[in-house]
C-alpha cells in the first residue's frame, strides 16, 4: 500500500480511482463503494459521504468478508 494511502484518510484524497457499488444498493445511497488501489489493497466508503472516510484493506481481507456474507455469517445483522 502506498504510504500516503491510510485507514481513515478522506476518501476525497483517493484520486485516480474509480469507486464501484453493488446493484442491490437502492437509489438513496444506501450503500457502500469500493475502489481497487495502486499497490493492489481495496479502500470502501460510505456512498452518502464520499468526502468521507474510507477503509483501507487487503485482498484477503475482503474475500474474507465476502466469503462470509455469502455463507449467511452477517444476516443476524440485519434482523
């Protein structure tokens, strides 16, 4: 991860990256983005505040994350 790049920063300072939703996101910005980084990592943010903050991850962070979303792991959140 470029060094400049950190968790917390301003999504804001992330240029050059193009920040991607899921289809299932309503039209009220109920939603996350996410965008792929230089060195590889995967920065979200909070779609109805793209100024601000956005999480830093790695790859395997996130397949984690998704392999557990789609195992049902998180639906109790949700109830």
């Amino acid at each position: 991860m470029d060094s400049k790049v950190h968790n917390g920063m301003s999504a804001a300072d992330l240029i050059d990256v193009t920040w991607r939703k899921s289809a299932h996101s309503d039209a009220i910005g109920n939603c996350v983005e996410l965008a792929v980084l230089g060195g590889g990592d995967i920065a979200m943010r909070n779609s109805r505040f793209p100024g601000g903050p956005a999480l830093v991850y790695t790859r395997a962070e996130i397949a984690a994350f998704v392999a557990g979303a789609r195992d049902g792991e998180f639906d109790d959140l949700l109830d």
